[in-house]
C-alpha cells in the first residue's frame, strides 16, 4: 500500500493525461476566480488586460502543459 | 581552474554585491522596514528573489548529477513540483498573510490555533536553518578553497562578512535586491553553459539520439513520467501524491524564507504577481540544472558519480571569463541562500520567541535591534559549526530528510486550518506531533515499508496523510472555536469579493 502497488496498472500515458487534466482543473478554477479579487491591491484606472494575473496564470498552466505534452 | 579575467569577475561580483546591499542600509528605520522591507517591493525583485533563494550552488551541482542518472524527471520539481503550488499560494494563502500583516507563517498559526502549535513550528524552523547554514559557509568555502586557492578560514570568513554585512545592515530589502543581481548573474552564467554544450553535443535532436542507443538504462531518460514501478526516486506516483500534493505545497506556503518575501510587497496585487511571476521563472531552472547534466551523458559518459556531471562540463566546455561567470553563478546561489536564512531566521526569533516569551511590548526600535543582533549572533553560529560539514560529509542530505518529516504535518495543519472551521487548536498540535512522529518511524523503517531507492515523496505523503486525519478527528471530538476567533483565519467566499480588510 505504501509504495501505490494499487495503482500499477496505470500506464505512463495515461499517468501524463492525469497531470495534464490537473493542470486543466488549475485552469478552470482560477478563470472562476473573481476579476476583482485578481485586480485587488490596483486602482480602477489602471486596470489592464496585462495586469489580470488570471492571464499570467493560464499562460504559466499553458507552458507547463505543453512541457509534460512534449516529454 | 581560474584565470586572470576570472579572479576580475569574482572579485568584482563579490565586491559590488556587498555595496549594492549596504545602500539599503538608509532605508532601514523600523522593525518592518528590517523583517518587510517597509512593505515597499515590486513583485518582479520578489518573484526573482523567490527563484534565486531556491536554487542554491548545492542545488546545481546535486540536480545535475541526478539528470546525469535518471534523466529528465528531475524537472519535476522545479514545474509540477513549485507552478500548481505557487498559483495556490497566490490566490489563497498569500493574501491571508498580507492582509493580516504577518510577519512569520508560525505567527498565522498561533493565530489558528495556538501559541504551542506555533513555538512548536517556529522552533523547528530556526534549528533547521541554523543548521543549514553552517553547512552553506562551509560549501562555499570549499569552493572558493578549490577555484580561488583560499584557505577554508579564510573564505568562510570572506562570505560570511560580505553577506552578513548587507544583511545586518540593510535587512530583507537588502536580501531581495542582491537577489536580483544574483538571479540575472545565475541566468547569464547558466544559459552560458546550455548554449555552448548545446553546440559541444551538436545540437538537441543529436544528443536525444545519442542517449537513446547508450543501453537500455537510458530508456526512460526522456520520459518526464517515470512508470509507478521505477527504481529511481521519482516514480509518477511520488511524484504526484508526494510532490505535487505535500511537499510543493508544504514548501511554497510554509516555508517562512519564500512566503516572508511575498509578505513584503507594496501592495496586494504584488503580493499575489510575485509568486505568479516567480512561478514562470521556476519553468526556466530545469534548463540550467538538468540540461548540463544531460548533456554530460554524451560528453563525459561512465562517470561513476553523477555530481562530477557539472564540473566536468564547466572545465570542458566554458572559456576563461565565461568560468568566473558561472562560479560567479555558483556564489550567487550561496550567497542567495545564506542571506534568505540569516533574515528568516532572526524574523522567526524576534516575532514567534522573543516578542511573546522575552520582552513584550518594547517599542519598535528595540525589536529592530534585536533583528539585527540575532542576524549577527546566527552568524557567528553559522561560523562555528560550519566544520561540522567535514566531519560528517552526509549532514547536507540529512537536514533535508529532517525537513521532510515535517513537510507534510505542517502542510496538513495549514491546509485545514484555513480551509475547515471546525479544526481547533487540539487537532492541530496532535497532528503536528504524530505526523513529525509517524514520518520519523517511516524513515527508520524504510526499508521495510518501501521498495524504491529513497521514498522521500511517500513519506511526505502518508505522514501529511497521517497528520490530516489526525487533525479531522482530534477536531471533531474536541471544543470548537468561536466566530470570533476564527475572524480573518479562515477562507471564506467573502475573501475573494469584499472582505478587503481582516
């Protein structure tokens, strides 16, 4: 039990695909984040596309999905 | 192994770190300007100083040399092992931190739970970094005893003055500044060596193929899922439940060196970008840890320990100037790590052991001064006991198992404690003790419960397990806390749209 025995029938393949919905379950939840919560700490005015840190998460997701894609 | 350009480069880095920390000095007037830096920071000096700390010259040479046998998979610490941990922290914990005006992470749990849960936790902190730092003066003498020709003394004394000068001076805004020399020294000087060893191999495509017909112990070399029966230490499973679940987590959120420079931030949506933006530059440190030692497979292969991988391929590869470059590299990381722990650590004494338990209520000046002498008192400490490092050359490997064991209990105690509101002070200093007791036992008893080379990533696991169970019955059976305690300690929906101040 304590080496995960239970679970050598999984495959390398499909052990990627679990890390790879991971990163998709990430992605989701932080898309249902708030866009004031992720704006929290800058004023109205200065609120641009570029500072919603929604977009540099699914970016950094994004990069690391397709390293564990590629290898 | 050094020429003349090279002594320049050291020398140089050396002295323009010390004068870049001492201009911090003048912005040094409080207790928090020394532990917070004033609440004052960007986000890109925090998120680059948050990369920097973690890797260390230790971290090079060891990740190299496990690239050297078991391949790519190494990687998974620095991209599975810190982004999904890193976004949590963002979004989650870090704001609870900030908008609680903590200074140290054992601070938010004896707000959670008790003063014992977080003496307890503090405590462990400070031993561990005292330790490890001992074993830092003493790797980077070595290395300047083995490419500059410095007597140890000497060079222990050489780093410990450079870093122990800004850092008692100019305190953690000092720290993250020169971390940010020493992330863009690190980058230059590591990209340095993948390009040209890049071009040595001839090329990626042509080093993926020269391993591939080395012999069937390169099969899975590439493979960054190692298969669940693997006898490396990095089987999927580990890597997923151990790494992925526990120790990133544990590291990211509970580890005081990291979440202190978040803490630092000028303003919330720094806070929450540092960890953010440090998270894609974590993608990058595989490329200059791993890589090298991959390519070594090709340049040097049979080497009987996988830690020459790197040196080899310095001494091989890199042209005088560019060798100052990466040893200035190898520095930086030393000295990155050892001005993280002498800060960190003088934080946790004077907030979570002298405040409450020594002098309480002395005014703002005092407890800055006390942050000051302790840095220099965990100096002298690091001093005298970096011999120990000769004598007992496993010490390194040992505080880092020592860490493991409570990795997972504290990661199980901070997790339910902001996300359950029933978890009260009882379930979590049961959980911590039985969970640091049960990996103890786990690690005693390895070889019996375990059938890869270092479980690590498994102990992790079931002791996080452990604690986490522990922490949910001991709970339920004992008296809840109030509403009132539990104010601005534990998530709520409110936090993500109104609940601006705690």
């Amino acid at each position: 039990m304590f080496n995960f025995d239970w679970l050598s029938g999984v495959s390398q393949e499909t052990a990627k695909m679990i890390f790879l919905s991971l990163y998709a379950l990430i992605g989701i939840l932080v898309l249902l984040l708030p866009t004031e919560y992720v704006y929290e700490g800058i004023a109205k005015e200065d609120r641009h596309w570029w500072n919603n840190l929604k977009l540099w998460s699914i970016a950094v997701l994004c990069i690391l999905a397709s390293i564990y894609n590629h290898f | 192994m050094l020429a003349g350009i090279d002594y320049f480069i050291v020398i140089a880095y050396i002295i323009g770190m010390l004068l870049l920390g001492l201009y911090f000095k003048k912005f040094v007037n409080s207790s928090e300007d020394y532990f917070l830096g004033g609440k004052s920071l960007p986000f890109w000096a925090i998120g680059m100083s948050i990369v920097v700390s973690d890797i260390g010259a230790l971290d090079f040479v060891g990740v190299s040399g496990q690239a050297y046998r078991y391949g790519i998979s190494v990687g998974n610490f620095d991209w599975v092992g810190s982004v999904p941990a890193m976004l949590l922290a963002a979004f989650i914990f870090i704001p609870y931190f900030w908008r609680g005006g903590m200074y140290t992470i054992p601070e938010y749990l004896g707000r959670r739970y008790n003063q014992k849960v977080r003496t307890i936790a503090s405590v462990t902190w400070i031993l561990f970094f005292a330790l490890d730092l001992g074993v830092l003066f003493w790797a980077s003498a070595v290395l300047l005893n083995v490419l500059m020709g410095w007597p140890i003394w000497i060079s222990i004394v050489a780093t410990a003055g450079v870093v122990g000068l800004y850092t008692y001076f100019g305190g953690i805004t000092a720290v993250i500044m020169t971390d940010v020399v020493q992330f863009v020294i690190m980058f230059i000087g590591g990209f340095a060596l993948v390009f040209l060893s890049l071009y040595e191999v001839g090329g990626w495509d042509n080093m993926v193929d020269k391993i591939a017909t080395m012999g069937p112990e390169y099969r899975n070399h590439f493979d960054i899922i190692q298969p669940q029966d693997t006898k490396s230490p990095f089987p999927w499973t580990g890597i997923l439940f151990g790494l992925t679940f526990v120790m990133a987590n544990a590291y990211m959120i509970g580890n005081q060196s990291i979440v202190q420079r978040c803490l630092t931030a000028k303003n919330e949506w720094h806070a929450k970008a540092s960890m953010i933006f440090g998270s894609a530059l974590k993608m990058f440190i595989p490329i200059l840890v791993l890589f090298p030692g991959l390519m070594a497979v090709v340049v040097h292969p049979g080497l009987a320990d996988g830690d020459q991988a790197l040196p080899m391929m310095i001494k091989s590869i890199l042209p005088p100037g560019l060798v100052g470059l990466m040893f200035a590299a190898f520095f930086a990381g030393l000295m990155s790590s050892v001005d993280s722990l002498l800060n960190s650590t003088a934080t946790l004494f004077t907030k979570d052991i002298y405040e409450p338990f020594i002098k309480k209520g002395a005014d703002d000046k005092h407890y800055l001064k006390v942050g000051q002498i302790t840095t220099l008192v965990l100096l002298l400490i690091g001093v005298a006991t970096s011999p120990i490092s000769s004598d007992f050359p496993g010490i390194y490997v040992a505080i880092q198992t020592f860490m493991s064991y409570f990795q997972g209990p504290i990661f199980a105690i901070l997790l339910l404690g902001i996300f359950w509101k029933r978890t009260t002070e009882w379930g979590g200093l049961s959980a911590l003790v039985i969970g640091i007791g049960f990996a103890v036992y786990l690690n005693v008893f390895k070889e019996q419960f375990f059938t890869i080379e270092d479980p690590f990533l498994y102990i992790s696991w079931w002791s996080f397990l452990l604690g986490f169970i522990i922490n949910v019955v001991v709970s339920l059976l004992t008296k809840k806390h109030t509403e009132e305690q539990l104010k601005g300690l534990v998530f709520s929906s409110k936090i993500l749209v109104e609940n601006k101040k705690l």
